[in-house]
C-alpha cells in the first residue's frame, strides 16, 4: 500500500475535499432558492389568475379583440340615455332567450329607431342595428364568464375600460349577477341549437341457439332500442363483445368528464 512520507499530507487532502464540499453545497443552495423563488413567482401569477387582481389591467370579456359593433355601442354609449339602454338590454336578452317572434323584434326596434329620431331614415335603422347587435354580443359574452371567480367589480371594471359607462355597466351586471339569472340560463340552453338527445333506452339479452348454417351457436347478442328527442326510434343488435367495449367506452368517457369538472381549468 503507498503511503505518503509527508504527515500533513493526508490532512491538506481532507481539507481541500471539505471545501470543495462546502463549494458544492454552497451552489446547490443558491442554485434551490432560485428554483423556489422561480415557484414562488408562478404560484402568485396563477393565484393572481384564478382569484382576480383588481389591479390587473387584462381583460375580461374580450381579452384579445373587441368586435366592431361592440365598439361601436361603446362610443354612442356616452350620448345614450339609460332608458335606451335599458331597452336595449331588454330587446336583446328577448332575442336571446327566444321569447320574441320575427314581428315582435321588428316592432321594438322600429320603437326604438323612433325614440332616436323621430323621422325615421336609413342611416338612423342602420345605427340602430350596429347597436343592437353590441348589446347582443356583449351580453352573449358576459352570461358565459364564471360568476363565482369573477366579482361584480371586476366585471364593471372592465365594462368601464372598454367605454362603458357606469351606470350602463351597473345595468349589464343586473342581468349577469341578478336573481333571474338562472331563469335566464335555463331559457338559453332552451333556445340553443342541439342535436337530438337521447329520451328512452330499451334493452334485451337474446341467444342464438342455432342458425342455418351452424347446428350450436349459443351466442347471446344484446338487442337495443333508442327513442331520442325528435321522435326517430333506433333499433339495432350489439355482440357480447362489443357491448363490454360500449361499457368501457362509456365509463372511460364519465372518468374523463369528472376529471375535467374537478380541474382548475374548468373553474376559472
């Protein structure tokens, strides 16, 4: 075994091994507090995401582009008075909601082409129905934000930096926080254009003992029948073995959908 003839020699070797150590630790731990400030960054701008800053300056309602009527409703918003607007909102969420026939939208929008001007011409209905459809658009978007993550004032917040004003704003969160609300949405998904739903499931298990061609099959097919909204009836037989695959299907799809519900993403 070599063995050194200089007997400081082992300990220089020890001491140089502890400050190189003490060097590594040293950068490992500044090198882990600036990953945990990193994390600690993020974190705040996803809270700051999910909770709502006051302070923040992002937009709510449009945050990449205001449409064109949208924009053309906020400057003759400052020249409009509350009565207008309100029957605005009114004719609006009508057309929504689709309580108002065809003659009843035209009826109120000839009303309100003569509370503007009484000599009604082409340039007043073509103001009229820029702005009209704002209105539409801007309540289509402010029903769909998530009222438990979004306060009121920050609703009117943004209202107001797009050119709204307040009282104007105060009118657009009644219809969006108020009492009616679930009233409203129930007759939104009314309304709505779906695709027919299904209304009754039928289903019987029936074995095939035999067949022409075969003298002993013992073959159990699942026969199934579908009633769906709009009245068609839907008959058709499922193999054993695809039946177990419809199963899988469906309860990987419900897994799929109650993951999704409990996600962030899905609460904001």
């Amino acid at each position: 075994m070599f063995r050194s003839s200089h007997p400081f020699l082992p300990f220089w070797i020890s001491f140089l091994g502890i400050i190189k150590t003490n060097r590594v630790e040293n950068r490992y731990r500044k090198w882990e507090e600036t990953q945990i400030g990193f994390l600690y960054c993020v974190f705040r701008w996803k809270m700051a995401a999910v909770i709502g800053n006051p302070g923040s300056s992002q937009p709510i309602l449009f945050p990449t582009r205001v449409p064109p009527e949208v924009q053309a409703l906020m400057k003759a918003a400052n020249k409009m008075d509350k009565p207008l607007f309100r029957k605005m909102i009114k004719l609006a969420l009508g057309y929504l909601q689709g309580t108002l026939t065809p003659e009843e939208c035209e009826a109120s929008m000839q009303q309100l082409c003569e509370s503007i001007s009484p000599s009604v011409t082409e340039e007043t209905v073509m103001t009229v129905s820029i702005q009209h459809a704002g209105v539409i658009t801007l309540l289509r978007t402010a029903l769909r934000i998530n009222t438990v993550t979004t306060r009121q004032d920050m609703l009117i917040v943004d209202l107001k930096n797009l050119g709204l004003p307040e009282e104007f704003a105060s009118d657009v969160c009644k219809v969006v926080y108020g009492p009616a609300r679930p009233d409203i949405d129930s007759q939104l998904i009314a309304a709505s254009p779906s695709l027919p739903h299904l209304s009754n499931l039928e289903w019987r298990v029936e074995v095939t003992i035999s067949t022409s061609w075969l003298s002993r099959v013992l073959e159990p097919v699942v026969m199934m029948r579908m009633n769906t909204s709009d009245g068609a009836l839907h008959t058709f037989q499922v193999p054993l073995s695809k039946f177990h695959q419809l199963r899988f299907t469906v309860a990987n799809l419900l897994r799929q959908m109650e993951a999704l519900k409990e996600s962030p993403l899905s609460k904001k």
